[in-house]
C-alpha cells in the first residue's frame, strides 16, 4: 500500500497531501503542529516539498542529515519544474 501511496504522489501530489490529512493526522503532527495555514499553503503552493518535509520528520531523520537534505532538494526541484511546466503550457 504505502508503494501505490508513493506511486500516487508522483502523480497527483495534492490528492495524496490531503488524504494523508484527512486520513492520517499524525503524518504531519510533527512537522505542522499548530501551523494550519502553513499546511495549507504548502499543500497549495508545494506540495512536493510539503510531503518530503512531513515524511523526514514523521520517520526521525536529522533535517541536517545528507539524505534528508537530498530529499528535500530533490522535492523542491520538482515543485519548482511542475510549476515552469504550468506555466510554459498556459503561454502557449
């Protein structure tokens, strides 16, 4: 299951961010304790970089750990290319 969740969030990150919150509160408990309307934005605004976030701190990892930090790049760079690629369409 947590294979086709991944899958998913290739896919259609938002759909999968809000499942994980209505579904699973505690997924983002650590990250966004007391921070809704940061949730909500990230959700909106990145949601790549949202789930990669809740995911390093919902499994321990240090944020100033080498594989969190890749992570996190890697998430921001998605976010970062699927908002060029909106973009790029609507001009065209």
């Amino acid at each position: 299951m947590p294979c086709l969740l991944v899958l998913l969030a290739l896919i259609a990150p938002r759909v999968v961010a809000v499942v994980l919150w209505l579904f699973s509160p505690t997924f983002y408990d650590p990250a966004f304790t007391g921070r809704g309307l940061l949730l909500i934005a990230g959700i909106v605004l990145l949601p790549f970089t949202t789930l990669a976030y809740a995911w390093v701190l919902h499994a321990g990892w240090a944020l100033g750990s080498a594989g969190s930090l890749v992570l996190l790049v890697i998430a921001v760079l998605a976010d970062l290319s699927s908002l060029a690629g909106s973009r790029r369409r609507s001009t065209a």
